[in-house]
C-alpha cells in the first residue's frame, strides 16, 4: 500500500516536473524566436511607434522667362496637423483650427480625439499669415509642417503654356507636367521620439534628412512679346467675338517659340477645379494640341513648293474668271467675278484660288505629298509639350484630282498652327525646317545645367533662292494687297491673309476661321507671326478685317522692344494718307460697286452670293487710304 502511494507520488513530481520542463522549453523557444528570428521586424516595429516623421516638401523650382523675369515660382507655406496624443483641449484645438483655417468644428474635433490614429493632416498650404495666428495661440497637439505652393506673378499669362499644379505641388498640365520630373525636387523628412502615448520626449536627438530644391527652367518665351499677344488677342475677342483666338510669335531662325496664347484662359493662381469642363476647354493649347484647315496662308507653302519645283515663275500669268472645274466639280475664288489675267504674285496678292489650284495639279500628288513631309504636316514636330497632334492628311491613294486642288489653297488638309507657323518659318529662313521648343535650359540647384536644347534642323524643304523669292512676294501682299492691314510705315512687314470656312457634318457650316501670317523683317526675318480666330461673330469673317490689325499690333510692339529704326518714313506716310471717301454702295449692284472701288484705288471682300450691295464697311463718308480695305456684303 506504501509502495503504491510512493509510486504515485513520483509520477505525479515527474509529471511537474515535464511540465515545468515544457514550459521552459517553450518560453526559451519564444524568447529565441523574438530575440534571435524577429527581432530586426520587431526594432523596425518599435522605431515606428517611437519616432514621428515630419514630411519636409520640396521647393518646387523656378520656370523663368528667356530674359529671366520669374514666370512660376513656389512660396512658403505650411500644412497643419492634429496629433491626438499629444491633445489636452479637444475643444481648443476644433476651435482654434475651424476658426481660423474655415473648417467644420465637429469634423475637426473628431480628428483630435481620435486615438487610433497617430496624426491626421487638417489642411494643406495655409498661408504664412495664418499660420502665425496658430503658432500664437500655443495650442498643445497642434503641428505645422514648412510646404509650398505655386505662385504665377502674370497670373493669366501663359495660361496654356505654363500650366498648373495639383494642391500636392506635382505638375498637372503644360509646361509644369511636361518637366515635372525636373521640377518637383526631392522630400526630406525630420524625426522626433516620443513615448509610449505618443507624446514626445523632450532633449531626445532627431534625424533631419533635408529636401532637394527642384530644378530652374529658362524657356524662350519673352515675357514681353507674350504680354503684347496676349493684349492684341484680349482687343480681338472685345472686337470681334470669336469663340477662340490664338497667336503664336516665333523665332524662324532657330525654332524657339517666343510667345504663344490662347483665349478664353484663366488666371493660374485659381484655375478653375470646381468646372472640369471649363478647366479641360480652357487649359488646352490650341496651336498644338487642335487642328484646321488653314486657308488662303497655306498658299505661301503652295507657291514655294511650286517655285522650288519651277512649275511656274513669278511674273507667269494666269486666268481667272472666278472659278475652275476640276473632276466635274466647280471650285469658285472668292472673288466670284475672278481676278481676270494675273500674275503669279499677283494671284498670291489676290489669293485666288484659281492659280493654286492650277499649281496644284501640275505638281501632282506625290510630289505635293513629298512637300508636305518636308515641311512637317502629317506628323508630330516632337514639340517639348503634351498632347502634340500630328494633323490630318487624306491618304494619298485615296486622293482624287479634285481633293488636290483644294490642298493647293489650304483646303482637304488639316494642321496644328504650330505646324503651319513652323513650316513657314522654313521657307522665309532659307529653308531650314526647325524643331519646334519652349525649354532652353534646365539648372539643378548648384547652378548646373542638366538639361539644354539649342536649334535642330528636322528637314531642309527650299533653296534659299527659292526663299527669297517668297519674302519679296509675301511683303507684296501687305505693300499692295489684302494685308495692307499689317502696313507699318517705316518699317518692312510681310504676311498672309486667311479665311477658312467651316465644315460640320461633312457640310460647308456658315462658320469661318481668319487669320494671318506675317513676318518682321520682311527681308530678313527675325520674328513670324500668327493669329487665327474662330468663329468671328461680330459682322466679318475675312482674315483681312478680323486677324491681320491685331497681328499688326505686336508687330508694333516688337518694334518698339527692339528699338528699331524707321526707314523711308516720310514715303509710307504718304501712302498711308486717308485721302479717299467711302461712298454708298448699299443698293448698287455688285459689279458697279466693284468697278467704283477700283478706281478709287480700294480693294474689297465680298461676303455673301448675291448681285445687290446690302451692307458695307466701313460706312459712307470714311476716309481710307490707298487699297484699303471696304467689306462689301451682298
């Protein structure tokens, strides 16, 4: 019986024994596991719950003119936070922070009670100005973090050139998104440790990881120049009501893009993020992102590519009785009682359309194809800006004789403004077709360049003879025809009246678009210059009336920037004496009227088919100098 109990005791101090031994076993195996296996994701654990980061955001860097005026700059402000732990008045700080940043107090005083979050961002760029009113208030739980946002001193200048930001500082379009990476620079951070509530532990060391400025950008934009098409193009829309108006100023010598602009625009310091479909219509850069078929100025790259090919010559005559049938189709000129026997300047002074679409078939598809590439149509330019649009031209095996024909005086084929600008810019130079760009160099923050773009020639498209010849007729058409708008006394301007009527459906709409091309020095250009309205609604739609006076104004202003001289001043102040009087033509048939003005040594537009006068401009009793322009509507 002793032997029994014994026997069961033993057992029984085994079995604690094994027990204890277990557990033992079972603790040194966890304490292995936590201090030998885990412990680096533990210490990454704990790190975490004793340290606080600080995001320290990058200075985003600055775009400047060619001239370096500042065009994009950042400015300091500051994000704010709610650290709960750290919180003694919950009421305080909804108060303090609702008051002055313009928050909903509950909202915010859920966030400083909420314990299951280390911090919670309040708002994000409060002005300087504000933040000192916090920092006063000395409100426990409360922490400000050094940001910036983005600042554009023009305010709506440049507006689809530039482009804006997010609210978080990344680029979001134009210029800004293009060379984002360059500009954004590098985040750094500041650490501080804090206790097992949160809280911080005072004379405990911290890292401090600065953040790396963004890059400087310097575009060949001049502010100057970009102020005057921005001006000429807010008169435009005053004056003539266009549902868009573009310009766009270029340095035909090299490629650089000195002043672009579009209307409507906004100010970039508020664009407008609460209308997407204002903010999309509005921020679109219509000289490269849209196209349109150009009109009467795609005649200048008709007539170079006929002369380069000498399928004609200046001085060849042609014919025109209004209009020329081509495939059974019946294309009329503008002029729909034609322009008789012409030369071929004169034809490019008329523009009829008769003489190009002579020169057009006698080129032929594939060679007026073999141009067009040459001169960049049909194909992206490789612009440094998003959204770049290659144009629109037929297939050329699908291309009938009659399509042809209209591609000769700028219709069946559609282009970007940049396009054209650029092309044309090719055959006043001498025949270099430049890429395009708005970057000339890139800095990083030591003064380095990282980045620079300098003149490349993409094709050469004309001789330079052939060049010359298109300078001399193109300062024709603003000396002795329908540009005589752009006419600067003293100076020496060429260019390029164009309207474009519009298509809609496949059907001719009602709607036009103007516009001019024009150049400065005419014998040796140094700036080109478009400006295209869309749907002028004011009364006149020829390029003549609508674009080429606006154009004139930025030419004005060039001269004046660049202090040029006057030449031959008193002789063109003669020509441009009003020295003529506009009489009545309303109720006169339109060939009296026509017969009228010429002798009175005017030129005319004819809007409308009919016979009979039913309006004109400018109204009986004007003054008007030699070839002026008089709009006759019928």
């Amino acid at each position: 019986m002793l032997n029994n109990s014994i026997n069961s005791l033993h057992k029984r101090l085994l079995s604690v024994l094994l027990f204890v031994a277990f557990v033992f076993f079972a603790l040194l195996t966890r304490l292995f596991y936590v201090q030998i296996i885990s412990s680096e994701w533990l210490q990454k654990k704990a790190v975490e719950q004793w340290l606080r980061d600080l995001p320290l955001k990058a200075k985003r860097g600055t775009i400047y003119d060619t001239n370096g005026a500042s065009l994009a700059e950042s400015v300091t402000t500051y994000d704010v936070y709610v650290r709960p732990s750290m919180v003694k008045s919950p009421t305080k700080v909804a108060e303090v922070l609702s008051k002055n940043l313009n928050l909903d107090y509950d909202d915010v005083f859920n966030k400083a009670t909420n314990k299951l979050v280390s911090e919670s961002l309040i708002k994000m760029q409060v002005e300087p100005t504000t933040a000192n009113v916090i920092i006063k208030e000395n409100v426990e739980g409360i922490l400000l973090s050094e940001n910036n946002k983005r600042y554009y001193p023009y305010g709506d200048l440049l507006t689809q050139v530039l482009g804006f930001t997010t609210i978080d500082n990344m680029g979001q379009a134009g210029i800004e998104a293009y060379y984002n990476k360059y500009l954004k620079g590098i985040d750094g951070y500041a650490t501080e440790f804090s206790d097992v509530n949160g809280v911080k532990v005072d004379n405990t060391l911290s890292d401090y990881i600065p953040s790396v400025p963004g890059c400087d950008i310097t575009l060949t934009i001049d502010v100057n120049i970009q102020k005057s098409a921005e001006n000429a193009l807010k008169i435009l829309c005053e004056e003539q009501k266009p549902k868009t108006a573009t310009a766009v100023v270029m340095n035909p010598n090299t490629g650089e893009i000195l002043a672009m602009a579009s209307k409507p625009s906004f100010d970039l310091n508020s664009p407008p993020r609460d209308n997407v479909t204002e903010l999309m219509q509005t921020v679109k850069n219509l000289s490269i992102v849209d196209v349109y078929e150009p009109g009467s100025t795609f005649k200048v790259l008709t007539t170079a590519t006929a002369l380069e090919e000498k399928v004609t010559t200046p001085d060849e005559r042609f014919y025109d009785p209004g209009y020329r049938i081509v495939d059974g189709e019946k294309i009329k000129c503008w002029k729909l009682i034609g322009h008789g026997s012409q030369t071929m300047t004169e034809g490019l002074c008329n523009s009829c359309n008769s003489v190009f679409v002579d020169l057009a078939l006698r080129l032929g598809t594939d060679k007026m194809y073999e141009y067009f590439n040459k001169y960049g149509l049909g194909n992206k330019l490789g612009v440094d800006f998003m959204g770049e649009s290659s144009g629109i031209l037929m297939n050329k095996e699908s291309v009938k004789k009659v399509d042809l024909a209209r591609m000769g005086f700028g219709q069946a084929v559609a282009v970007t403004p940049l396009q054209e600008i650029n092309a044309i810019c090719s055959v006043l130079n001498g025949g270099n077709l430049f890429k395009p760009y708005f970057v000339k160099n890139i800095k990083d923050v030591n003064g380095n360049v990282v980045y620079e773009n300098n003149p490349t020639v993409i094709n050469k498209t004309i001789s330079e003879q052939t060049s010359a010849k298109i300078r001399e007729m193109m300062e024709a058409v603003v000396v002795k025809s329908n540009a005589i708008e752009a006419f600067i006394p003293g100076y020496r301007v060429s260019g390029k009246t164009g309207t474009t009527q519009k298509y809609e459906n496949g059907k001719i709409s009602g709607k036009y678009i103007a516009s001019f091309i024009g150049a400065y020095p005419a014998n040796k250009p140094e700036y080109v210059v478009m400006i295209i309205a869309d749907e002028p609604s004011a009364g006149s739609y020829y390029g003549s009336v609508v674009a080429t006076p606006y154009a004139k104004l930025i030419f004005q202003d060039i001269i004046k920037y660049t202090n040029a001289q006057p030449q031959n001043l008193e002789e063109d102040l003669k020509r441009m004496e009003k020295n003529i009087e506009m009489p009545n033509l309303v109720g006169v048939s339109l060939t009296e009227a026509c017969s009228t003005l010429v002798q009175l040594g005017l030129q005319y537009e004819i809007q409308g088919e009919g016979g009979i006068v039913v309006a004109q401009t400018p109204p009986p009793g004007t003054m008007l100098y030699k070839n002026g322009i008089v709009v006759l509507t019928t």
